[in-house]
C-alpha cells in the first residue's frame, strides 16, 4: 500500500563555527554575521519520508513555514526527491512564536490534503523549543509519537516506530493518519542518513517554480493571529572560564601529579 | 482538491529545456569539475557564451574546501568588472614588505604606493577564499551557469579507445551519470579526477613530476582599531607581509602575514617533503613563526578563529602536464599553474586558464569539434598570455630553491647580524666594530659558493 507524506523542512541559522561578536551585548545573536542551513533533524525526517516512499509508494510533499533567507530548503527538497512543495509566506511570520507557526502549518497541510504521516524534525533552535511539530499535530488531531529515533515498520493502518526515552528507546505501535516528530542524530554511514541532493534533480528542478500562500490564502486573519508568547528579555549563557595549567615533565612523576590534581579538582 | 490531485496537476517544467534529457540521461554542453577560481572563470565564460554549463564542486559550497589569501585581480577585473562592488575582499594590499628572521633579530624592507590605495588596488586583496569562491559562484550562477556542490566526482566515464578515446561524462559519488559535450577539469590542487584522466587518456605528464608544498595557515582576529594601529593602517589599507629565515631553518619555503579587515592570516608554505628531512612537523614550525618576536608582536592578544592547511603544486613549467585532450581541458592548480617565485601567484594564473578553457570550449562549440585538435587553440591562449610567459621564464625556480637551502635560513641570518653587529652601540670605535661585523658576514660561506648562489638566486627575481 503506498503512503503519502507531508514533512515539515525549516531554515535555520547555522551556529558551527560561530565566530566572535554574534551574541550582541544586548544578548541577541547578531544574525548579519550568520548564516542559515537546512535544519539537520528536518533532513532526517525528510530521509525517513522519502525511505517509506521508496520502499512503499506514495508521495512526500515538503512544507516550509516563512521565507527563504540564503539556503532554499523546499528546492533542496525538490533536489532530493520529493514529488510537491509548498510555502506559507507572510510579514506576520517574520515575528511569530510556535503557535503562530503551528497554525498555520495546521492550515497548510489541510490545504494539500491530510497525508497518512505528517514528519517533521525535532527542531530545538530559533526559540522553537520542539514545539512546533508536536503543536501542528494535536491541532490536526493526528496520533503522535515524539523523539521518533527509527521507523520500523509500516503496514496495516499503522507505523511501528522506536522513539528516544530517558535511558533507553521505546518501541510504539501508532494508528495512521499519524505525527511522526524525528529527533535523531546520525552519523554519515547510518541507513537513516539523509541523502544529498541529486544532480539531475537540481539541473531540473533550479528554477521550478514554488506555490506560495500568504497567511489571508490558508483562510487565516493576520490581524488576529497574533503570537500567545512574549519575549520580554534574553540572556547569553555565561561563558564558561576554563583554566588551563600546564604540567613540566614527561615523566611518571608528571602523571601522577596531572592524575592527583584532576582528582583534588 | 484532493490531495492526490493535487500533485497530479503540479507539473514540473526546466527553466530551459536542456539539450538531451530524460528521467535517464541528462546532458549538458559543458560540466567543469571544482568550483574555484579557474572552474568557475571557465563556468563564467561559456555560461556567458549560452552554454549550458553545470559547476561540480566537492565542498558542500564553492570555497568550503579552501583557505584564505592574497588575490591577484587582474584577470577577474575582466570577468566581472564590478568585482570591487560586490566581492567579499577583506583589504587591498597597499604595502609590501620582505622580512628576514635570525633568532631573535630581524630587518626588512617595505614599499607602497598612494596609488595602490585607489582603485583599483594594485589588483591585489586580501580574501578569505571560503567567502571569496562562494560569492565567485554566485556570480557565475547568475551568468546560467548551475552549481552543483556537494557533489564528488569520482570517476569519467568514457567512450571509444585510442586516439578517439573521450571522456563523455562524469560518474558522482551515490548519484546517476551526467553527461556533457566537453568537461573543463579544475579539481585543483589534490587533483584525483584530473590524474586519472591524464592516464586514461594517455596524455604527456610533465617533463617533472609534480611535488608540493604544504601551506599551513592561521586566522587570528584582532579588533580594527588595534590592528591598523600595530600595521600602522589607514581603515581600506592593508599589507603583506613575506618573511624568511630561522624559523623555516632548512625547509625550502617561507613565511607570511597578511592583513584582513579584523584579522590578521599568519602562515607558511614549504616543500613538503622538507619537512621530512628536518624531523619537523609543520605545526612545529608554525609555532615556532608565530613565537618570533617580529611576528608575535602583530598578533598577540588576539583569538585564534581557524587553523588550516592547503597543498600547493610547485614544481611550475616542468611539471606541467600536456592540458588538452578530446573533449577534455585542464586548468589552474590541477595544471599545476603556480607561479612559485617572488610572486607566488596562482588564483590569478587559474582564473586566467579558465577563462581560456572556457571561450575555447564556446568557440568549438560553435564548430560542433570537440577534438583535441580543435581544443588546441587553450593552449595557444595560454602560451600567448602572461600564464605560460612567467611560468617559463621562472622555470628554474624549484631547482634553485632545491640547490641553495642557505637562502632560507644561513643567507638571512647573515644579513641580520651583520646589520645588528654594524649598529651595535659600545665602547669600542666604530672601524673596529665594522671590521669585525663583516668578518663574521663572511665567515662559514665559500666566497665562490656565495657568489654563485647569489647569481642562481637573482632567477627568482
């Protein structure tokens, strides 16, 4: 039986190898002196979308919430494989918290069609909190498994999935339609990996045009959507002081000296 | 609509229909492999002739793989006249200055020029090459070229035997083929791709086998004002710094600093195999140059933000590989075009070189010839032009710098003393100091030795 998809793909900032003087001195990131990529756990979703397409049938269509900055994630998705994507552009999203989002990519995969597994990855950046995926699933009244590791197997009117507790992993059996909420870190050699974007599909696809909705088109009131959260203050985590000390020698005595201070330490 | 619907009417057309494709093939007039300076001067130029060129690139974006230096601007003036505009250039090089390193001592000479502080520079800049090639790339790609990054070429794929052999396309690590009329290869200086295809197509290697030489380089920021303070810099000022000496002691290579807009990139590039000899690892040597006082002075206090190594071809015009085959062109570093005097020059000698390949490519193009006859014309461009002109006139280069290792340590050195022997202040007169200086000068050299060292070293010149 073949599964149709909707993965939720999200932009963020890309925070390896920050440089000095992002965190302003008002605790803000300084977002000119970054740059943006396709979030890695939204990657992986999309991977695991994909796989259930390869090995089943069906389509996985991408859905992105806000405008693209420098890394277009629906054309990576285009240049991935998936069959259709989507774009919910509006000013209102340039401010808007988890909810905000949730409801309108509640409203957006209502526009394309409830799919049998909405996929998103356990996005924890941009003040999302992981909330964003778990939110649009209980507004879509959908079943959901959180912290997905691995899709086991899929069949019968339901998904078998493995999901990250403390300590351990859980094996849950859930009901299709369902909300998968991938939270996984994988290395480059695992099945799970996701795969990088095929050259034919980017030759094809670079200038595919991409379906936009603003927040009026999904049936929504920009006026009264505003966001249930507030920001009234942000903080920089305090740098934490390493002191180094050096040890002469190259001795056993040096050893025995480094290993004692460590303990006192 | 219908979910299912729905994707049956999305419709999925090219921008522009490509030469040959289906869900099989897909064709293109050009592919170049590697996304740097030469690549995508080469993607620039038949981008800029209509064809329909895609740009493979083995970084996950063009520059990823690269490091930071100077670039010479000649030849992309040309390509992108509005390069001062738009590109990510850090400073231009306004002043230069050579420096020589005895242990603690140190002279050197400097030179500038108001005019290198207008445009266009001396068309010469400081880069960071990760920010540089992106921006080179984006530039290409609004010509119509496509980029392909993230993409591993691992192989060519081939048709015919002999003399009609010919590369047709490229196999992409986990990716289908794809195919392309003519395929410029820039995969730089580790050139796997471009090595296996000089065997497969049993071109001439060069008359030298190519050896290298390992950059290792640091980037450590500094705020703007304390850095044009210690470089005593105007803000769109920047300098260069060239240094040889002790801490390079018997490694045939040497030392440099250069100024960005708030960092300052300190690093060396010696033979690689030097280092072997020496029981030196570069690290080692990299400390030991950032230790000098005449350089820890420039940098201290500042952070380290990225530690980096780059090989580099220089064995120049005799190791240069014959560049064309059928439906196949070599360019910059791949080609092994450095220019590894005084001037170690090489962006520019890519960019040159792909630009070559790539109106070559247009003009065989327009003949429907993609032989490596009709390809000739690269080669007659680049024997024409100031590339092959400097790379045979410092031919001798690799060999003087093999033949004299007292040029990099002993012959500095005793510069130095002499000069801080000479300007001693003390008791004793000043006949006897200076006789004494030069007596030390020349002590340890064989005069002939020395004579014909210095006449072998003016072809560096």
């Amino acid at each position: 039986m073949a599964y149709n998809s909707i993965v939720l793909v999200r932009e963020i900032w890309d925070t390896r190898d920050l440089l000095d003087g992002v965190v302003r001195s008002d605790g803000q990131a300084d977002t000119s002196r970054l740059t943006t990529r396709f979030d890695p756990e939204d990657l992986n979703a999309l991977e695991m979308a994909l796989q259930v397409k390869d090995e089943h049938g069906g389509t996985v269509t991408a859905l992105s919430v806000g405008a693209s900055r420098e890394v277009d994630v629906l054309r990576e998705s285009l240049y991935r494989g998936v069959d259709a994507v989507y774009r919910v552009v509006d000013p209102v999203l340039d401010t808007a918290d988890t909810s905000v989002k949730a409801t309108a990519a509640t409203k957006a995969v209502e526009k394309i069609g409830r799919p049998d597994l909405f996929i998103a990855g356990l996005n924890v950046g941009e003040g999302e909190n992981s909330h964003v995926g778990v939110h649009t699933a209980q507004l879509l009244g959908l079943p959901r498994a959180h912290y997905v590791d691995r899709l086991q197997s899929i069949g019968d009117g339901a998904a078998t999935c493995i999901r990250a507790i403390e300590g351990g992993y859980e094996t849950v059996a859930i009901s299709l339609p369902a909300a998968l909420i991938v939270g996984v870190a994988l290395l480059k050699e695992d099945p799970r990996a996701p795969r990088s974007a095929k050259a034919r599909l980017k030759l094809q696809m670079k200038k595919t045009p991409i379906e936009q909705w603003s927040i009026a088109d999904l049936g929504l009131d920009p006026a009264t959507i505003g966001n249930v959260t507030i920001c009234v203050g942000v903080e920089p985590v305090e740098q934490r002081a390493i002191d180094s000390r050096r040890i002469e020698g190259s001795d056993e005595a040096a050893l025995k000296q480094m290993i004692q201070e460590l303990k006192e330490w | 609509m219908r979910f299912a619907d729905k994707l049956r009417n999305y419709s999925i057309a090219p921008a522009k229909p490509l030469s040959l494709m289906d869900e099989e093939q897909v064709k293109l007039d050009a592919l170049v492999i590697g996304g740097g300076p030469a690549g995508l001067s080469a993607a620039c130029a038949m981008a800029g002739a209509g064809m329909e060129v895609g740009v493979l690139e083995r970084g996950e974006f063009c520059g990823a793989k690269n490091v930071s230096g100077l670039l010479y601007t000649t030849v992309l003036s040309e390509i992108l006249p509005d390069y001062l505009e738009s590109a990510p250039l850090e400073r231009p090089v306004t002043r230069r200055s050579l420096a020589f390193l005895d242990r603690e001592a140190y002279w050197s000479v400097s030179f500038g020029s108001e005019a290198w502080c207008e445009k266009p520079y001396n068309h010469t800049h400081v880069v960071y090459r990760a920010q540089f090639d992106r921006w080179f790339a984006g530039q290409t790609e609004e010509l119509g070229a496509t980029l392909l990054e993230g993409m591993v070429v691992e192989n060519l794929l081939y048709e015919g035997e002999g003399a009609t052999k010919r590369p047709v396309g490229v196999q992409i690590r986990d990716d289908e083929p794809l195919y392309a009329d003519v395929i410029v290869l820039a995969d730089g200086a580790n050139c796997m791709v471009t090595d296996r295809a000089i065997n497969e197509l049993n071109l001439s290697r060069g008359a030298q086998e190519q050896t290298w030489a390992v950059g290792v380089k640091q980037i450590i920021s500094l705020p703007r004002e304390k850095l044009e303070d210690r470089f005593n810099l105007e803000p769109n000022e920047g300098c260069a710094i060239d240094y040889i000496g002790v801490p390079f002691e018997g490694l045939v290579g040497g030392g440099f600093v250069y100024t960005g807009r708030e960092s300052v990139v300190v690093g060396f590039a010696a033979k690689a195999e030097t280092f072997k000899h020496n029981r030196v690892s570069p690290a080692q040597v990299m400390d030991a140059f950032i230790q000098h006082p005449a350089v820890r002075r420039y940098v201290q206090g500042g952070n380290l933000e990225e530690y980096s190594a780059h090989m580099i071809p220089e064995s120049g015009y005799r190791a240069i590989p014959e560049m064309v085959g059928n439906h196949v062109m070599i360019a910059g570093d791949a080609a092994g075009l450095v220019n590894m005097s005084m001037y170690h020059e090489g962006s520019n000698h890519a960019m040159a070189s792909g630009r070559a390949a790539g109106e070559t490519a247009a003009v065989a193009r327009e003949a429907g010839d993609f032989s490596k006859e009709a390809l000739q014309p690269y080669v007659q461009k680049l024997r024409a032009s100031f590339v092959m002109r400097d790379l045979s006139k410092y031919k001798d280069v690799p060999e003087v710098m093999d033949s004299v290792p007292e040029l990099f340590s002993l012959y500095p050195s005793k510069v130095c003393s002499l000069l801080i022997d000479f300007f001693e202040v003390s008791l004793r007169s000043k006949a006897e100091v200076q006789k004494q200086a030069i007596q030390k000068f020349l002590s340890g050299v064989p005069k002939l030795k020395g004579i014909r060292d210095i006449w072998k070293v003016r072809k560096l010149i």
